[in-house]
C-alpha cells in the first residue's frame, strides 16, 4: 500500500516566509538516503511537502521518520538556524522539531 504523508514547518510564524521549493533537493536526497526502494515519489510546494511511500503495514516505522528529518537537517543548517522549534525537557535534553505531518492517506 502507498502511504502519502505531507509535512510543513512547525513554526507557524517562520512557514509564510519560507519557500520549501529553495530546499527541494535536499529534501528529496533525505528521502532517497532514508526510504530508498519503498520511495514512490517527493511533491515539494511552497508551503509543504509530500513524500510517497510503498509499504506493507498502514504506518511508516516511527525510526524511519525521525532519520529523515536528521537527514534534513543536517543538510539545511540554515533552515533549521531560523524555523527549528525547541521543546524544554526537564529530564532529558530539548526535544528539537523542524516539520510537523499535516496529512496522512493510505492508497
């Protein structure tokens, strides 16, 4: 089954002031470094992104997820300098987050 997931910036304040077609590339490298054969394709818009994933279950491995948005970030430094948000923790360290899903379909 193809899950289809889009995703924006957290941080509604900094989404309007950034185009997400500036990092298409890295977003799209991200994708193929992590899913690799299970990516069916990569939508990057202004606003958001959508990746398409072939898997067999209804969920895309929770691991998987947060590797890409590393992948991302380690790639974009200075998108992640100006829209990451961070989460205080007072027993473990900050929770840092650079995009949210915003929808989620199975085909």
């Amino acid at each position: 089954m193809i899950i289809n997931k889009e995703y924006a910036l957290v941080d509604a304040k900094v989404r309007t002031h950034i185009n997400l077609y500036d990092y298409g590339m890295e977003i799209r490298q991200a994708a193929e470094i992590i899913f690799r054969e299970d990516l069916k394709d990569v939508r990057v818009k202004q606003l958001s992104f959508t990746i398409s994933i072939d898997s067999p279950t209804e969920k895309i491995k929770h691991g998987l997820l947060i590797n890409f948005g590393k992948c991302i970030a380690r790639q974009v430094s200075g998108l992640c300098a100006s829209a990451m948000k961070v989460y205080p923790n007072l027993k473990h360290k900050p929770s840092r987050q650079l995009f949210k899903c915003i929808s989620s379909n199975i085909n």
